[in-house]
C-alpha cells in the first residue's frame, strides 16, 4: 500500500516585526550620523561670493566676506566664553577657565570637526554642572546653555535634516534622564527651556535647507528646460531646412529627368550610345529622386503643403527689402562682386538669414536704421546685416522672441560649412556677419 505524505513548508523567519525593523533603521540612522566617523576632518568652506548679500558689498571687502561664515563662528563662541564667565558664581580662578575653555571649544571645534563638536558639547554639559560652586540651573548651566544651542545650530548647518533630528533627540535623552535620576535634589530645570530654543534654532535650519533645495530643483529644472528648448529650436529649424532643401532638389532632380527624357527626340537618328546615355540619365535622376522623397519626406507634417512657387533665392531681395520697408524699417542694400547664379542651397540659405536678420531688427530695434551688404567673392558669399541703435524718442517698444532666429541662423551656415559671427556693435547696434562658401567651377565644366 502506497501511503502520501502531505509535507507543509513552513516560511522562511522574518527579520522581526515591523517596530524592530524600525529600531534597526533608525539605529542605523544614528550610527551613520552622528558615529561613524564623528571625529572626521570637515572644514568649513568659505562663503559664495555669488551670493545676493556679498555681491552688494564693495569690491575691497568681497573677497574678505569668504571668511564671513568663520567669523561668525568665532564671534559665537566669544559669546558664550562671555556668558560663561557671567553665570559664574564663586569658584576658582582656574574653574572659571574651564568653564570658559569647555564653553568656547565646541563651538570653534564645528570649524573643522563639527559632529564631534556635538558629543564634545554633550559630554561638557555634566562636567561644568558637577563642578560648579552652585547650583542655580539644571542641567545645563549658562555657559554650556550658550554652548550647546550655538554648536546644535551649526552643525544643523553644516549637515542634514536627520542628523539636526538626532542631536535634538540625544539632547532631549540627556536633559529629561538628568532630571528624573535627580530631580528630587535639583528643582531649577533649564531642560524645557534648552529644548524649546533648541528646535525654533533646527526648525528655522531645516527651513532655510528646505528652501536651498527648492532654489537648486529650480535652477536645475531651469537649466533643463533651457537645454530642451534650444535642442527643440534646433530639431524644428532642421526639420524647416529640411523641407526647404527637399523642394529645392527634388525641382532640380526632376527637370533633369524630364530634359534626359527629352533629349533623344530633339536629334534627328541618335546614335543608340546616346539613347542610352539619357535613359541611364532618367533612372539614375528618379531613382534619386525617389530616394530624396523617402528621405526628407518623413520630415513633412501632416498638414505641410509645398509651396507653389519656387522657394527664393537673392534675386528676390529686392521684394524683401520693399516688404520690410514696408513694415516701417529704413534699410539700404549694397551688392559688391560679380553677380552670379550659386546653388540653389546656398541662394535659400542666404536669402533666409537675410530675412531673420532683418525680422530680428524690427523685433528688437524698432525705428533703427538697417543695411544689408552682399559680397560675391572667388571662394563664396559673404553676408552682412547691421543695424543701428534704437532711436531714444521711439514709440514702439522692443518685442523680444524667444532666441529662436539666432540659432537657425547658426544651424543654416554650419550645414554650408560656413562662418558666422553676431554681437552688438561699438556703436550700440547689432551686426550678423555670414560667410557661405561656394565651390569654385572650372571653365571646362561651365
């Protein structure tokens, strides 16, 4: 007879119960904070001389305000060596000395060692109260009243909101466990008072942490947004060239097409070499074409529509200026060089910084005077657009964009592997320097 065991499985033992694993937690907490290397050399770094209060100072005393926050800390412990040595009542010469040396070296010690400077301020409490000649508060006397607030608050400082929670949290251990083991004999308890002062001082501290934080998320938030605005202004600039370019050489593209479809018809008994010559022509031109169209066309939004006209190119500056002139803007055009036929990019291209420049004036310096300047040369184009300083007595105020037309301008020539520089003039303007370069083309080829 077969007999079946049933076997159950017990789980695995957990580490403990929810409460013991937040005693182990907040264990670890206190041990990480406020022990492991409680002793470790943290020197305080100077000031920001960034910040709102030194930039107001003069320039003289700026760069001596970076030992603003040390000397803080030692006009601090000053104080309370003074309120030491005022809570004294009778005692040694050399007790008072202690009492000074025990009130003032916590708070110099957060310079450069602040946690230790905790424990040491902690220790020094029971010390200065044992060895007093009266009893008058308990169980911080004034000087290590003084003390322990001023070292709390500035290694709260110096540290984190959690570590600012323990010092609190052993401070409270300490004065509530010295007056119930001796309550009975000392009914002068400052601990209320100490706990109180002492969580305004961390409340306010954790504020100001609070508020840091908020003001480095934003700025970070700020940077980011920045950095995502200008890569979508570049993505969207090169989506439009990209459009530009596709109708440019895709008419190109498909006048050569036709005229290699064309031209056997045009000679009378072409040579079968020739035919097909300008069939290898046709295929290779759709090919191309098909090609191009599956490349750039992804580009296209839904709702773009090629234009029906021709995109422009130099030879229609004239409209341009007519149509600016038009708009209010004062503006002359002056063409050196030999004027000739460039490609058809580079025609767009110049055409459409020609255009953000002078829509840039009118946005930005409306009432200037404007001058545009083209420059045929033997390695390419050259562009220039300046214009004048806005007019005092002008009616219409400035309508800043949001940056945009700089940087399409930039992504135009850097495509073109041109140069281009932009900036203020000497004289109060703003001037868009360009350089297109053009291939040269040999006589045998023209």
């Amino acid at each position: 007879m077969l007999y079946v065991t049933e076997t159950t499985h017990t789980p695995p033992p957990q580490p403990g119960t929810p409460e013991v694993q937040f005693a182990a937690h907040a264990l670890r907490g206190l041990r990480q904070d406020l022990m492991h290397d409680a002793f470790a050399y943290r020197p305080l770094p100077p000031a920001d001389l960034g910040g709102a209060l030194v930039r107001r100072l003069p320039a003289r005393l700026r760069e001596r305000a970076r030992w603003l926050p040390h000397a803080s800390v030692v006009a601090a412990g000053l104080l309370a060596m003074a309120v030491s040595f005022g809570g004294t009542t009778g005692g040694s010469g050399s007790l008072e000395l202690l009492y000074a040396l025990l009130a003032v070296g916590p708070v110099l010690l957060t310079l450069v060692r602040p946690v230790g400077a905790f424990w040491i301020s902690l220790a020094a409490a029971p010390i200065t109260v044992m060895f007093a000649a009266q009893w008058d508060e308990w169980p911080w006397s004034p000087g290590s009243f003084a003390c322990h607030l001023i070292v709390v608050t500035v290694v709260a400082l110096r540290t984190r909101p959690r570590t600012a929670a323990w010092m609190w949290l052993l401070t409270a251990v300490y004065s509530l466990g010295a007056d119930t083991v001796l309550g009975a004999n000392y009914y002068n308890s400052n601990s209320g008072p100490l706990l109180v002062v002492t969580a305004l001082a961390l409340l306010a501290v954790a504020v100001r942490h609070t508020r840091r934080e908020a003001r480095q998320e934003v700025t970070a938030e700020r940077t980011v947004t920045a950095h995502e605005r200008s890569r979508r202004t570049l993505l969207e600039e090169r989506t439009t060239i990209a459009r530009e370019l596709h109708d440019v050489v895709a008419h190109h593209m498909s006048v050569v097409a036709i005229q290699a479809e064309a031209a056997p018809y045009r000679v009378e008994n072409p040579p079968p070499e020739l035919e097909r010559a300008f069939a290898t022509i046709r295929e290779n031109a759709v090919a191309a074409l098909t090609e191009l169209r599956r490349v750039l066309g992804v580009v296209r939004a839904e709702d773009y529509e090629a234009p029906d006209a021709p995109q422009p190119t130099l030879a229609d500056l004239d409209g341009l200026l007519a149509n600016v002139r038009d708009a209010g803007l004062t503006v002359t055009k002056t063409v050196t060089g030999a004027v000739r036929e460039l490609p058809p990019g580079v025609e767009l291209s110049a055409y459409r910084i020609v255009q953000e420049a002078l829509s840039n004036t009118l946005r930005h310096a409306p009432g200037a005077a404007a001058r545009v300047e083209v420059a045929y040369v033997l390695g390419g184009l050259g562009l220039r657009v300046v214009n004048d300083p806005m007019p005092a007595a002008s009616l219409v105020k400035p309508s800043p964009g949001a940056g945009h037309g700089i940087t399409g301008m930039r992504e135009r020539v850097t495509m073109l592997n041109g140069e281009m520089t932009a900036g203020p003039t000497d004289e109060g303007g703003y001037e868009v320097a360009v350089f297109l370069p053009v291939a040269a083309v040999r006589e045998e080829e023209a």
